[in-house]
C-alpha cells in the first residue's frame, strides 16, 4: 500500500476512509478449500496488521493462537509477528494504511498447517457510521459465508 494510496487517503472525506477486505480461506492443514469460505472485513488505514490478525483469526474460530503468522504483500513485503528475521516486519507496529480496490495480498496463519488466506480490497472511502453504526476499534467481520473447519480438524470435543 504505496504512496499512491496516500495521495489517495489525503483525497478522502475525513471518516470515510475506511475500506473492507475480503478474506477467504483457500487452504489448510491438507484441504484446500473450493468454495472458499469467507469474511468481509471493515478496516480502518489506522489498524495495524497485528489487529487484522486478531480478527481474522477470531472471525475464522481459532482458539489456539500461539501459532506465527505473515502477510504477504503484493510487493513481496512480509509482515508478521514473532519474527526476528530482516525481511518481516513487525505486525504490532505497522499499520494497515489505505487500500486500492482490487489489491490482492495473503495472510497465512500457523506455519506449519499452513492456513492461507486470500485478502481482496473491495470497496474503498467508507464511513463506518454507514456500515456498522459507527467506528469500530478494530477491524470487524460485517458479512461472512461457508463453513469454517476446526483448527484442527475436529469434530467432536474427544477428538
């Protein structure tokens, strides 16, 4: 989200510069997942990646969150939390910032099951007082679809 989103943001009405991104689960564990499920998202530029972790991984039910996770921008930037190597950057401190419709980035959750994600900018210069009654702390699921499997893939509380 380069400086043409800026220039952008600068353009925007003040409190209508909120945008939703689309996040579907495309695969994880061993699944891939077609239909995707999915959830939209309002997110404010001033969010951080670390508050679109959070909700994302509250609105796609995972309870155990000591997993690591990235996102991978379309410009092959890599942001992430817990990661001490150069190329990420750390996801507490960078901000959302503006989005473009149409931008296409991933998010991945728990390296290890590898849960992808494909995140679309829908709709830009929002004014959250329209969408969800007012300005959310973070950013918040507003529509959603499809089934949202198990973290680990169970069924029943044994197993």
């Amino acid at each position: 989200m380069g400086r043409k989103a800026v220039v952008d943001q600068e353009r925007q009405e003040p409190g209508k510069d909120w945008y939703t991104i689309r996040i579907e689960l495309t695969s994880g564990g061993a699944d891939e997942y077609d239909p995707a499920p999915g959830r939209d998202f309002l997110v404010s530029p001033r969010h951080t990646f670390r508050h679109l972790a959070d909700a994302i991984n509250t609105a796609f039910a995972r309870w155990d969150l000591g997993h690591l996770y990235i996102f991978h921008l379309a410009d092959g930037s890599l942001i992430g939390a817990g990661l001490e190597d150069d190329p990420y950057r750390e996801a507490s401190r960078t901000k959302v910032g503006s989005g473009q419709e149409g931008e296409v980035f991933g998010y991945e959750f728990d390296l290890g099951d590898s849960w992808q994600h494909r995140c679309t900018v829908l709709e830009v210069g929002l004014d959250p007082e329209e969408v969800y009654g007012g300005p959310p702390t973070g950013p918040v699921a507003v529509w959603g679809w499809g089934a949202i499997p198990d973290q680990y893939g169970r069924t029943t509380p044994d197993g």
